[in-house]
C-alpha cells in the first residue's frame, strides 16, 4: 500500500514538472477575462464544488468536493475553460483563503453576487492587485514565478 502510493506521488510529480521549469515563467492561460469590476477585486458568484481537484501548480487552486468556491474572473480565449476564485479552510479561522484558477467544469454556481460584465486584461493575478496576502505574486511562494 505505501509503495502504491510513492509510486502514485512519482507519477503525478513527473506528470506535472512544476512551476518555472528552467527558471522560465509559465505561460498565460488567457489574455483577457471577465470580471464584476476593473480590479477583480469583488467576487462573481459562489459556487460549490461537485469534485475534488487537484492543482497541478501555484496558479490553480485545490478544491474538495462539496466546498464552497468563490469566483471572481473567468477566463476568456483559449483559457474560457479555467476560472478564478478563491476558497476558505473547513473552518473559517483557518487563515488566510487560497487563490486559484480551477476548470469550471467542476463547480456549480449557485448564487451571482454581481454580474461579469467587465472585461479585463490578464496578468499574474487572479484578482486585480497580483498579490497573496504576504505580499507575493498570488498563488505562489517567493521562491516560484508564475504568470
């Protein structure tokens, strides 16, 4: 059972080589999205996950079945599949949420807060300021480069 899963845990790492590879930035998933303002600061709709979702690096989101995600861009183009959004820990004093883009085939909306009418250009950000809480490029660490 354990060999099963460093087996599994092996698979999945070379699957996905991870953030920057080459110390390259990634590329973007779109060049314009929709937001309900010019910052992508306010959130679209909350919508609950009908799967679990594996990020496969710093700029997507971790989502478990059944948790309540909060969208606030979805992608346009060629990234028209991903949203934006952000999700809370099992309990609200967990911390801080997490930020993420997540297909938008595993959630279900089901509540709009305020409609998508703007459209916005993208950059490293999934929220309009491009920064997590402790001041770094959203989504990731200080030591990894995502756009």
């Amino acid at each position: 059972m354990a060999w099963s899963l460093v087996f599994l845990g092996v698979v999945l790492l070379s699957a996905f080589p991870g953030p920057g590879a080459g110390g390259r930035p990634m590329p973007k998933l779109a060049d314009r999205k929709m937001c309900a303002d010019e910052e992508c600061s306010h959130p679209i709709s909350m919508a609950v996950a009908l799967q679990d979702y594996v990020a496969p690096d710093c700029r997507f989101l971790t989502i478990h079945q059944g948790q309540v995600v909060y969208v606030f861009s979805k992608l346009k183009g060629r990234g028209r599949l991903f949203w934006g959004g952000s999700v809370q820990g099992d309990y609200y004093g967990d911390g801080a949420a997490r930020l993420g883009y997540f297909p938008s085939s595993i959630v279900r909306e089901d509540q709009t807060l305020k409609p998508a009418k703007t459209d916005v250009k993208t950059d490293v950000s999934i929220l309009g300021a491009g920064k997590n809480l402790e001041g770094g490029p959203l989504g990731c660490s200080d030591r990894q480069r995502c756009s």
